[in-house]
C-alpha cells in the first residue's frame, strides 16, 4: 500500500519527520492528504513537504511544496536598562536590547523620541544600536526620552528615562 504523506517541519527546528522510523506527519493510503496546521508559533517559517512511501523506513523523494509564514506581532518587550550620561549640551543613552523572541519577527530598528518636559511635542529619530547620543539639548533644562523596537509586526513597548 502507498501512502501519500505530508510533513509540517518550522524553519530551523531540529525535529526531524522521521522519529525511530515512524513520520511525524499526516498520511493517508492513495489518496489525497489534507493537513489542518495548528498552534503554530508566530513569526516562524515553516516548510510543507510531501513524500510518499511504501514501507515504514523509507519514503520516497521529498518535495517542498510551499514555505508558510506565519504573521508577525509587535514585540512583546521593551528595552530595559535605560541609562543616561549627561553633558552640558547633549547625553548619551544607552538600554539592552530584547530577546530575539520577544521581538516577534523581524528586527528593522530602535525608535527614539525626546522632548523638553515644557514642550509640547517630542522629537524623533531611530538607531538600529544599543545607544544613541542625543545633541543640540539645552543646559539646565529637563527632558524625557524613550525607546522602543520597531520590528516587522510593529512597534513595542518603550522604556522612558527623565534626565
């Protein structure tokens, strides 16, 4: 009997589709094979591959179908460690960068915004490092700065400093 086989494996994983010579997918004896894909991880590619087999530790040559990207969400962090340095007329800023989990796809850069405390709109800008140093400030005045990771599924949550 031929079985027709689908394998459902996520980009990276080192699960293999076949475990102690029995797949890890769906089949079916001649016949079309139809996967329902649940609880999947979001932003992670996964790879769709038919085969099919006669015998339990063999299968025959493996064809990708089709790559599946799932959707990516905003992160689900903010930078933490958010310090400021100071000068006369600028300061220096740096955070730590989040885990790559939380970002939740694709890292594109840091989004800063700054403002003077009596201001009534903030400054932007964006880096794609840990740090930043922020000039043109004025001596004596305060200010708050935040920053946030803009990935492909959006922005995340920010973490802001008063200095």
């Amino acid at each position: 009997v031929v079985m027709n086989c689908i394998v459902l494996t996520a980009k990276g994983s080192s699960t293999q589709p076949w475990a102690n010579g029995i797949p890890s997918t769906t089949c079916k004896s001649n016949g079309a094979v139809v996967v329902k894909a649940e609880s999947l991880q979001e932003a992670t590619q996964y790879t769709l591959t038919a085969y099919s087999t006669a015998l339990p530790n063999e299968r025959s040559a493996s064809t990708s179908i089709f790559i599946i990207q799932t959707l990516d969400t905003r992160p689900s962090a903010a930078p933490t460690m958010l310090s400021a340095t100071p000068s006369l007329f600028s300061a220096s800023f740096s955070w730590t960068a989040i885990p790559q989990i939380d970002v939740n796809g694709v890292f594109n850069h840091y989004a800063i915004a700054y403002q003077r405390t009596d201001s009534p709109s903030p400054t932007t800008t964006s880096t794609q490092h840990t740090s930043i140093t922020i000039r043109s400030l004025t001596f004596g005045t305060h200010y708050w700065l935040s920053v946030a990771v803009v990935a492909s599924g959006g922005i995340g949550p920010n973490s802001t400093i008063n200095f």
